[in-house]
C-alpha cells in the first residue's frame, strides 16, 4: 500500500471520528442517533488500529527483506 494512501486513509478515519464525536448528545449517550454515533466513532478507531497494524507490518516486511 502507497505511503500517501495510508496517509489519506487514516485522516479519513480520524475526521469520521471527529464528526462522529460532534453528533453525540452527552445526556442520553446510548440512546437514538447517539448509539449510532458512538459506533461510527468505534468503527473508525478500529480501522485507524488496522491501518497502524498495516503500516508496522510494511516496516518490518521491508527490513526482512533487506536482510
């Protein structure tokens, strides 16, 4: 995966996350839009874990390969 995809992707994530956090009504978190908010914000932390998993994945499949 190109370096600036990654880049891209993960302030994609980030900004979802962002404008998730905007939609949480803090009086009833677990209630109506808030629920749905709550697993966007969920959703985007996990791709924004799998795509540092990713990216330490390249680190170490590029310094195998060196050796």
């Amino acid at each position: 995966m190109n370096k600036k995809l990654l880049i891209i992707l993960l302030f994609l994530a980030l900004g979802l996350a962002i404008y998730n956090v905007t939609l949480l009504d803090f009086d009833n978190v677990f209630e109506g839009d808030s629920l749905i908010a709550c697993i966007g914000i969920l959703a985007s932390v996990c791709a924004i874990l799998l795509l540092l998993i990713l990216s330490a994945s390249k680190k170490i499949e590029q310094k195998i390969k060196e050796k």
